[in-house]
C-alpha cells in the first residue's frame, strides 16, 4: 500500500455523500491532534474521497496543509460506490464489550470524553453505582500516586506474578494489572494471616 502526502486542496470530498458527520469532526480533529494522522483517506484516481470524509474535515478545522493518501486505483467504479456505504456500515456493527470495556479505560489516565467515552465520578462508580440490567457493577477503579521506586517495584512484582506463577483469581477479567496486584497483596496477606 502507498501512502502519499497530497495537498489538502488537492483532494475533494463525494458530493453525495450520504453519510452525515459533522458531529464527529471535532472528536476526529482532537484525535489527530493527539495521536497524529494515523489512518490515511482512501480516495479515486481523480482524487475524490472514497472514505475518510469526516478526517478530511478535521483536517481542514486543524489547518493542515496536506493529508495521507491511498489511491484505490484497482476499484471499479461500482465497487468504489460500495466500500464507501460499507466502509461505514461495518463499524454500526461492532459492539462494546461493558465488562472489559471499563477494565482498559481505568488504565487510561488522559480524559477520553471528548471521543464520546463517558467520564464515571467516585460517586457514580461507588456502591449504588448500577448498569442498565440492574446489576451492581462489580469492580472499582482505585488510583494510586506513587514515586518512580515505588512503581517500578510494583511493575516488577506484577510481571513476575504473570511470568513465573499462575495468576490466582481474576474474576472473569483480562485486567492484567489489577489481576497482578491483587495476586500479589492476596500472597503478602496470607503470609501476615489476614484472610
């Protein structure tokens, strides 16, 4: 695949385009912004975009002077019609998994609403918090400020948990941090007969 900086005013949008994505530009904007430019626009010969409206826009609010670019020159132009609704159909198919969801979000210090993900106050994520089905939510997120030394020994002590013992209990989760920790903290407080 050959991705090619092109002018901004070089490419232009499909005027019939049916998908409407205004709303997102701001998101796609502050994503650019953040992470850089990391999927390029798929666009014709003629440089028409086949998808990547909505990064294009962004990229005209941000001021950029050029974008990548893939030419799918090898598209009929019956099939560049079709990826275009496809391309976005495909993702309304996907769904979030609300149990591992949560689980990487707490790795993530950076403040991800912008992106739509819904920011969960102490008060909300505490013992009256519930999902939708009614179920009390079955973890908690707990942050910790600790000196570099600090970090560095408890990175070490969960790495070792994960290379050089079974993992005890991980509650039906892919945490690997939080699993690592508390495997750890679970060893050190049956030594001192705490459980």
């Amino acid at each position: 695949m050959n991705i090619l900086q092109l002018p901004l005013e070089e490419v232009h949008p499909y005027e019939n385009n049916p998908r409407k994505n205004d709303n997102a530009v701001d998101a796609v904007a502050a994503s650019i912004k953040q992470y850089g430019f990391l999927v390029p626009l798929v666009i014709s010969a003629d440089h028409e975009i086949i998808t990547g409206h909505t990064r294009y826009k962004a990229a005209g609010r941000l001021g950029l002077s050029t974008v990548p670019c893939v030419i799918a020159d090898e598209l009929t132009d019956e099939q560049i019609k079709a990826f275009r609704l496809v391309d976005n159909k495909v993702g309304e198919l996907a769904s979030w998994d609300v149990d591992l969801l949560p689980l990487e979000l707490a790795d993530i210090a950076q403040d991800l609403t912008v992106f739509g993900f819904e920011s969960i106050s102490e008060e909300e994520f505490g013992e009256e918090f519930t999902l939708d089905s009614g179920e009390k939510k079955p973890y908690q997120q707990i942050s910790l400020t600790l000196h570099d030394k600090q970090a560095e020994l408890i990175m070490a002590c969960i790495d070792y948990v994960h290379t050089h013992e079974e993992v005890g209990e991980t509650f039906g989760n892919e945490n690997r941090k939080g699993n690592g920790v508390y495997e750890v903290v679970r060893q050190w407080a049956e030594q001192k007969k705490l459980v």
